[in-house]
C-alpha cells in the first residue's frame, strides 16, 4: 500500500498504527456513546508529537511535513473520527493561523503549550448566521486605546470546550471601508478562553465525531491586548483562505482513514459471516463490493498524497484541496453506507463501528467547506484553468 512513501513515512504510518489501536479503539465506543471527550488521551497524543505536528521544533513541535499530518490523522480516524478531527482542528486550524500570521512573539507566548497538549486550541470562524459567507459575519472588534473589544456569537467551535487558546475573526472595519464581499474588514486575534466575558456554552448533541467537542461560544466586552491582533488589521480573509485550504486536505485524510476503517471491519466480517454454507467473502457480489470500496481508496488516497506533496513544496492549491476534499469526504460516506450493507442487520447495530463510522463520516462532507460550496470553487478553477473566465464575464456583460 505504501510502496511510494519514505521508508521514515512508512515506519510513521506504523507507528501510529499501533498507538491507535492500543488507545483509542478500545474506548472508541464508549468515546461515542457516553457523548465523552478522550482528556486521559490528551497527554498521550501530546507525548507522541501528535498536538504540534507542524509546530517547529523552535517552539516545542515536531516541525512534520503535510504528508506525515495525513498519515496520522488518516490513521487516529481509522478508529475514531471525533479524535481525529480534534487533532486536525488543534493543528491545522488553530496552530496553523498561529504558524501563518504570528509574530515572533505571538508564537514564542502561545505554541510551545499548544505543541505539547498543555493546552488545546480552538478556531472561530462560524457564526449562528454565516460560515462560508463571511460578509455576514456579526462579530465586531472595535478599538479602546491600545486594546481591543470583541462581541459577537462563534458557533461550531471544534474543541471549544476544552480549549485554553482560540482564534477568533472579527470584523474591524466599518460597513462603508469593508468590502461588500467580504474580503477584507475581518481581523483576527488570539484570545484566551481565561478572559472575562468569554462564555463557553453547552456541548451540542450531535450525530457523529462525538467523542470531540462542539460548542457555541459567546464574546461580550471581551478585552483583548493589541498584542494579540493577529496579522493584519483588516487583512485576515487571505489568511483564512489558506488555513481552510490546508485544512481540506487533512479532512480529506481524515475522511480516508473513515473509509478503509468501514473496509477493514467489512473485510474482517466477511470472513466470519456465513450463508448458504460458505462465508460471504465468497460470494461474488460481496466481492465487487468490497473491491469498489478498495479502488475508491485508492483513488482517495492518490488525492491527499499528491495534494499533501504540493503543499510541502509551497504551492497554492485552492482547486486541488477542494477536488480531494469533495472526492475524499463523499466517498467515505458511501463506502461507510456499503460497510453497512456488507455487515446486514448488524450493520445496523451500534455494537459494530461501522454505523459509527457512517455518523462520523457525514460531518466531512459539511466542514470546512460544503461539498456544495467547493463545487462552485471547482467550476471556477475550471474556467479559470482553461482560460474562460474572463470571457465569460465579458460575454455576459455584453449581453
């Protein structure tokens, strides 16, 4: 399977292999049950390198490229998506605005507890009204002397009630100096979830990743140092930009891990599960379906590795993160629906992961991007990678 990866990638990929195994799947399902965030785990997954993955060693991470973020979180989500999506929301959101738009200050204060796990991060961007359109954004900071005042409603916090450190968007600019679209007014900041006026409310109830938390988060007169104003005032869109792109990617790993854990559970069960005096695994329409899930993973994963590749060196690549996030996400959805279908009624039981593997694959096609909302990226890259956008715009001015 991992014939092209370094010899490095592939001792990596074992590696985590049997911390998860020994970890994490043993607890997965009460993790999900009980609705119950993995603290005990923290320390762990810290200890491994797991909670500063691109975090440079100069402030206590590993400094790992985007192929090896891939490999762990594809497989922390072989056996549990909630663990896994709250590593990818601790580094590649939280962590990653830091990496991106920091100063030498802010990451030297705030990244050696995130590194390490002493401290988990959150990322606020969604709001009760807006996500994807930032131009409805409600949340405002507005200037006091030298500090700042944060109001405002973030919703679907990813680790947002457990997290120390949270980066928050807001806008700054007034309605008549910011862009009707959006694109620039939105400032960020790092905020202390200590601060007064900070409330974390309720875990939300939801259908899958339940072992990672989920929470709205209120602001109200929050008093945040000029300090802590992270990047630009005014500039923070291009910067989110890129942290949703880098984070698409590793969904879309996370999506991976999803899928082959439905394949290897079905693969198993196939073998065990008899009718008509032979195990399933023999029957050939059992096997054509097992082998659409294979070659579907394959695919999946050609994605993220090259998508993982390009961003090691450098590269931009809104259109290669959402074909990967948009391929990657649904097709685990329907190998999980198939899993079900391998496994018959028991499919349907929670006693076996992969009803759970289905509930938790679902929030993949929803975060960071709709499938819906990257498609219309997709279209755009489309015309824009064969010369037709501008013609476009022309031809329909003309008309």
């Amino acid at each position: 399977m991992d014939f092209t990866l370094p010899e490095e990638l592939v001792h990596l990929r074992e590696a985590v292999a049997r911390f998860a195994a020994a970890e994490i799947a043993p607890h997965a399902q009460a993790w999900d049950c009980e609705h119950g965030y993995p603290d005990a785990l923290i320390p762990k997954l810290g200890e491994q390198g797991f909670m500063g993955i691109r975090v440079p060693e100069t402030y206590g991470g590993c400094e790992s490229s985007y192929l090896a973020f891939a490999i762990i979180l594809e497989e922390l989500a072989r056996h549990d998506g909630g663990v896994a999506l709250a590593v990818e929301a601790h580094n590649g959101l939280c962590c990653q605005h830091i990496l991106l738009a920091g100063t030498e200050e802010q990451k030297k204060q705030f990244l050696p507890a995130l590194a390490v796990g002493e401290q988990i991060g959150s990322w606020c961007l969604s709001e009760p009204g807006s996500g994807t359109d930032a131009a409805s954004m409600k949340t405002r900071a507005r200037r006091d002397g030298a500090d700042w005042i944060l109001d405002g409603n973030k919703q679907f916090v990813t680790n947002g009630d457990r997290a120390g450190v949270l980066v928050v968007l807001a806008v700054t600019a007034s309605r008549v100096t910011a862009s009707p679209d959006g694109k620039s007014g939105i400032s960020a900041f790092v905020v202390e979830t200590d601060t007064p006026g900070i409330t974390i409310g309720p875990r939300e109830d939801k259908l899958g990743m339940r072992s990672s938390d989920t929470v709205p988060i209120s602001l109200d007169n929050v008093r945040v140092p000029g300090s802590q104003l992270l990047g630009a005032e005014d500039d923070a869109f291009s910067d989110v930009k890129t942290v949703l792109e880098h984070g698409r990617v590793m969904i879309s790993a996370l999506s991976l891990g999803l899928a082959r854990g439905a394949l290897e559970d079905s693969l198993r069960y196939t073998h065990e599960r008899k009718t008509f005096g032979k195990a399933i695994a023999d029957h050939q329409l059992v096997q054509a379906k097992l082998a659409d899930m294979a070659v579907q993973i394959e695919a999946g994963r050609a994605l993220v590795e090259r998508a993982c590749v390009r961003l090691d060196g450098g590269e931009s690549l809104p259109y290669g993160a959402a074909v990967a996030k948009v391929f990657c996400s649904e097709m685990a959805t329907r190998i999980c629906l198939d899993a079900i279908q391998v496994h018959g009624g028991y499919g349907y039981l929670r006693e076996y992961n992969v009803e759970r593997y289905l509930r938790d694959a679902k929030l993949c096609e929803i975060g960071e991007g709709s499938s819906e909302i990257l498609r219309v990226l997709i279209a755009r890259g489309l015309n824009k990678n064969h010369g037709l956008g501008s013609a476009a715009k022309a031809k329909e001015a003309v008309s």
